[in-house]
C-alpha cells in the first residue's frame, strides 16, 4: 500500500520477550496462569460488592469500576501476547494494532482519572465524615465516573489517530510485548518531536495533573489523620485509605517512570518489564489489595461463604 515514494505496513511483527522457544512455553503457562486469576479475582470483587448491600457505597462503586478497567486492561493485551508465544509468525494487522494502542491507552488513562476520584473520596470521607454521604450522592459519583471514563477515551484517540497518521514505511518490528504508544511512534521515518510533545502534554494531562490531585487529597488526609487525639481513631483513619494507597503507588510509579522523560527513557527491556508489570501484575494485584487489606471486603467475603456452606449443606442432607 502506498502513498508517493512512501511505503505504508498491512502488519506488525511484536519481537515480544524471548526467541528461545522453552522460555516462551514457560512464560505462556505463567501469564495464562496469571490472567485467569485477574480475570476471575476482578470479576468475584464486582459480584461480591454487587451481592452484598453494606458494600453499595461510593468506595465501592468506584472500586467496581476500577475491577472493570483492570480486567478489560489485561484482556486488551495479554490474549495477544499469549498467542504471540506459541506463534511462528508473530503479526498483529494494522487494524488490530491500532484497536490494541487504543484501548489499552484509553483503560490506563481510565484508571489513572479513577484513582485520582476515588482519592477525592477518600479526602471526603476522613476530612468531612459528617457530610460525606451528602457530598458523595449518587449523581456526584456516577459522573466522576463516566467523566473518567470518557476522558481516558477521548485522549487515547487523539494519541491513537495521530500515532497510526504517521509514515512507518518499512519498518514494521515492534520490539515490544504489544502496540504499546512509545514503540510504535519510534517505527516512523520522519521527526516525531511533535509526537513526543503530544505524548508529554497527553501523559501531564492524563497522570501528573490526576496525580497532583491525589497528592494533595492525601496532604489533607494525612493533616486531618494526624489532628485525630486517639491512636485508635488514627489506624482506623489510615486504614480506610491504606489499600488505595497501595494501589496509587503502584500504577502511577510505573507509568510515571515509562512515559514521563521519552527521550531519556529506559532501556527496551526495561520498558517490557515495566509494561509487564503493569500490564499483567497490577491487575492481579489489585483485588488482593483490596481483599487482603480491607476489613469490609474481608467480611463480606466470609458472610457470602457461610451462606454458600449453607445452602450445601442443605443440598447435602
């Protein structure tokens, strides 16, 4: 296909992780491992907060949503991936790679708005406890979250459309585990400096201005926690924010760290162990966090176990 003296790709070849064909048998029996459990983890914590009444609640409203882009995250890269292992070609067409960029940026920039949302719910619950059900009503809550939604959406087609207008001529191996933003402007053979400024704009609008906010949410947090007289009133403060911290640190280091400085960026390995990280382990982690870690889930868990052990039981006798 071509426009001029220029020679545009059909396909894509993603080089992945290894070329050694034991390596890539381990790594498909492990991430496969590991996507079934991210699947299965996110989806049980959306039924779990659907099934049980104490938790329809703002927090986990918006941790449904977030169990949501998770799971919709790992499944708009690993599936490929996992493919691409036991592959001998390993193409992903034009088209398909252009979708990948796109929802894959959008659902990081999804998660990236939400976090920054649910850090504002945070603020509210421990700073202004008494108008916190006033302040965080239904509307407030299902418009945070779709203006996260849409604004992930909305700055990953720009990216993507600009992305995919540019020449790649022949240069069509991607030396990344899928079509991730920087790896695939890197292929075009004219000055992508422009690129790179929108990328920096795009990556300040979408994680350092939602990171800010959840900054100061937690300055305000952490004044209002250390203001509380009793260290019993103080863990019980923290420990509502304590599984949302966790998961801050974790999705916005990594990000920051990859898309932040591109023209002084990791090395290419580097950038597939970050993007592995967050791509296959963040999800994982997520609703462990946030099982592990939180009181109400913990209950709520046992409460919907005893009555499966009961009706067994029943079904036994």
């Amino acid at each position: 296909m071509g426009t001029g003296n220029q020679t545009w790709v059909r396909e894509f070849i993603l080089l992945g992780l290894s070329s050694d064909w034991d390596m890539r048998v381990f790594l498909f029996v492990l991430f496969l491992i590991t996507y079934m459990v991210t699947v299965l983890g996110n989806l049980l914590i959306v039924l779990l907060i659907r099934l049980d009444s104490r938790l329809h609640t703002p927090m986990y409203f918006f941790l449904t949503n977030l169990s949501l882009v998770d799971v919709s995250y790992a499944t708009s890269i690993i599936p490929q991936m996992l493919a691409n292992f036991l592959a001998a070609h390993k193409a992903i067409p034009f088209v398909s790679c252009a979708a990948q960029l796109f929802f894959s940026l959008g659902l990081g920039g999804i998660e990236f708005v939400l976090l920054a949302v649910m850090a504002y719910d945070r603020y509210v619950a421990v700073c202004d406890p008494l108008r916190y059900s006033v302040i965080m009503h239904g509307g407030l809550c299902t418009r945070l979250a779709i203006t996260s939604w849409v604004s992930g959406s909305i700055n990953s087609f720009i990216q993507t459309a600009i992305a995919f207008q540019l020449p790649m001529c022949t240069n069509k191996y991607i030396d990344h585990i899928s079509c991730e933003l920087l790896a695939v402007v890197r292929l075009a053979c004219v000055d992508i400096s422009t690129n790179e400024i929108a990328i920096m704009v795009s990556s300040i609008a979408l994680l350092m201005t939602p990171f800010c906010l959840v900054l100061l949410s937690y300055i305000q947090i952490i004044s209002t926690i250390l203001k509380i007289r009793s260290t019993e009133g103080r863990k019980k403060a923290f420990h509502t924010c304590a599984s949302h911290l966790t998961v801050v640190v974790l999705c916005y280091g990594m990000a920051i760290f990859t898309y932040i400085q591109p023209h002084s960026s990791p090395s290419v390995l580097q950038e597939k162990l970050i993007s592995l990280f967050y791509a296959v382990l963040t999800p994982v982690l997520n609703p462990m966090i946030y099982s592990v870690r939180n009181k109400e889930v913990k209950g709520a868990w046992q409460k919907l176990l005893g009555q499966f052990s009961g009706i067994t039981s029943k079904l036994a006798t």
